[in-house]
C-alpha cells in the first residue's frame, strides 16, 4: 500500500524496518490517511507478533478509591467521607477473589488502588499476601509506577525495597501500567501534580526491570497534552525499553470525562485519534512486542477493529470492572471468556489465554 508522496518516506523506513525519528512521530499525528496508517502499523504487528491476540481471564481488585492525589483526569478517587468512598477489608478482597473463581479458568489478579491517607504500605501488603497465600495458583499483577512511588515514600524504604517485599511476600509477578499518564511534567504539574512525577515513575519501572520485575507502560491521551508531547512520551518508554527490555505492553488509554474535573473543559477523544493513536504507537515503540487495545475504555467495536491498527493484545475478561466505569465508561464492567475468542476470531485472529507475564496458557487456532 503507497502512501501519498508526503508520507513515502516514512514508509519506507517501516518496510524496511527502521526507526522512526521524533519527527516523524509528529508528522504521522498530522496524517489524514487513517487506512494507510492502520495498514503500515498492521504490517508492523504482522511481522514482529504474527496472528495471535493474548488476553487474559481475570478479575480486577480495586482495595480502596480514597486517594489522597486528586488528579484532575481521575473519576474514581474520592475524599474518605465523600459520597461512594470506600475501604475493603481483608475478608471484602477474600470474598471477591472467592467469587470470581467461580470461573475455573480464572487465571490471575489485576491489583490497583486509590493512595489512601493512612493506610500503611504493610496494610496494602497485608492484603495482597493474604490473598496471596490463598490462591497461589493466581498470578498477581499489581500496583502502577504511581502506587509504588507512594509506598516508599510512607514507608521509609527504597522503591527496589518495596517491590523485593511486593514480590517476595505479596507474590508479585508484574507491575500494571498505569500512572504514566504523560510523561511530562507541564502536563502533571497541570493535572496530577500529588503524585509520581515522570521520572519516578520511569525510575520505579527500571528498578522493577532490574530486578526481573516485568511491567506495563500506558499513555493517557486526549486531554490537555499537545501531539508532541504525546510522541515524546512514546520516545521515553522507547528509550527505557532500549535500556532494560522490561516492558511486556503498551496500553493507550483515552481520557473519559464523565465526573472528571478536566471533563468540564475537556471532551472525549474521537473513534478517529484512537485508532491513529493506537497505529502511530505500534510504529513508534519499535522495540515493544505487544501493544493492547483495552476494550473497556475503547469500547468493545472500538477495541475489535483496534487490532487492524497494530494491537495484538485485548487484556481480559476483568471480572468487575469500576474505575473507569466511574469515568462514563459505557462498555460492559466484564466481558465472558467466549465472547472475547469470538471477537479475536471475526477479527481474523488467533485467541491466545495468557497469563501476566504473555506465557501462553492455550490457544484457539
Ligand atoms: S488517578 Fe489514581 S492517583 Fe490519581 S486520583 Fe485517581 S486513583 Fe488517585
């Protein structure tokens, strides 16, 4: 497929498989050619991942959304006596796992949580490893660059402490991708500016990598960030890719503005700039094997045509999702392990149940 001229360059550089520049990156984000861009990044993901789409059967624990960050994008945190807040106790977080188990192919846990005021990193940790120790069987994925960077500061210990405590006591296997939002600090000063800032958030996920801690990298778009800073954030995760090979998936998150703060001034983005964006980061993060499309915040239509823009990952089957369901998210709050085959196979695709670290736990050729 040709591009128009204007774009020929950067075409050949794809068929040849070299990297493209910043500015590229920006040019691409001023393409109109949305086929032509979902046909280069499908090429792209055809080459380096081949057919199959992983996603996994799992079930989403949110401990607590009282959090003390604030952030101007966020739908689910809350102050402790606001209306909706709440805390889960140990038996609550038991009980919910007990429940999503009732499906035997449950594969593992998908942990994150609001930064609450007085919870300690031991009563977090207190939690997972109950959990832990009930169901080992289960991976356990967890806590974003963000969570991570507040247990250290409340605890006293070094980040590369908390993750050794994180994996050895609470059997941690991966860390989640969120947080990274983007990674500029005009854009946090902005609109998240009590949390993780950019560096630390990259520094937790290199600490993590060094330690054979596999991770997630996101980007949050469609807010108040200008298209370059959007390819500069593809070209952080990139550069820190190059340095550690830690990442295991991109995941593009656009902004939902329902009960935001920013959704005042702020509207959702268009089915148009997801695609292109989902396309534009399958090229850029050339050195990242899977980019995934989460169908829960781009719909499930959205997320299905997603994988002919360089997607090659769907997430899962979430069990009960509520943060971004706080946020308008107007996707189911699960989807049934069948129904996400189905939507990998209309697509052409090989369904593949993954667990958080993309072994391969069956497939359906
Ligand atoms: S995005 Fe995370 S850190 Fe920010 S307010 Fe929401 S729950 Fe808290």
């Amino acid at each position: 497929m040709l591009a128009s001229e204007e774009y020929r360059d950067i075409e050949e550089k794809i068929q040849r498989g070299e990297r493209l520049t910043r500015e590229d990156g920006v040019r691409l984000f001023h393409c109109s050619d949305i086929a032509w861009l979902g046909a280069m990044a499908d090429m792209v993901r055809k080459r380096k991942c081949g057919d199959i789409v992983y996603y996994n059967v799992n079930c989403h624990v949110n401990l607590t959304n009282i959090c003390t960050s604030h952030c101007k994008f966020c739908a689910f945190g809350r102050d402790c006596n606001e209306k909706g807040a709440y805390e889960m106790t140990k038996e609550q977080a038991l009980a919910l796992v007990a429940e999503a188990m009732h499906d035997p192919n449950l594969a593992g846990l998908h942990v994150v949580s609001g930064l609450h005021p007085t919870w300690s990193f031991d009563h977090y940790l207190g939690i997972v490893k109950a959990i832990h120790e009930t169901y080992p069987q289960l991976y356990m994925k967890g806590f974003t660059g963000v969570e991570i960077t507040h247990f250290a500061q409340i605890s006293g210990l070094s980040v590369e402490e908390v993750l050794i405590r994180l994996r050895d006591e609470g059997g941690l296997q991966a860390i989640a991708g969120g947080g990274a939002e983007i990674l500029a600090d005009r854009v946090r000063d902005e609109l998240c500016p009590n949390k993780a800032t950019a560096d630390e958030w990259l520094e937790v996920a290199r600490t993590a990598h060094k330690l054979g801690i596999k991770s997630n990298a996101s980007m949050l778009y469609g807010h108040i960030e200008t298209l370059e800073e959007r390819v500069d954030h593809l070209l952080r995760l990139r550069d820190l890719q190059d340095e550690t090979g830690g990442f295991q998936t991109f995941i593009c998150f656009p902004f939902l503005p329902k009960n935001t703060e920013l959704g005042q001034s702020v509207k959702q983005t268009s089915v148009w700039d997801d695609l292109r964006t989902m396309a534009i980061s399958r090229l850029m993060l050339d050195n990242f094997t899977n980019i995934k499309a989460y169908w829960v915040m781009l719909t499930v239509p959205v997320a299905q045509v997603a994988l002919g823009f360089g997607a090659n990952d769907i997430d899962g089957t979430v069990h009960k999702e509520t943060i971004l369901h706080d946020a308008g998210a107007t996707s189911p709050t699960a989807l049934s392990e069948d129904n996400i085959i189905r939507i990998i196979r209309e697509a052409g695709r090989i369904p593949a149940a993954c667990d958080c670290n993309f072994n391969i736990l069956r497939t359906f050729d």
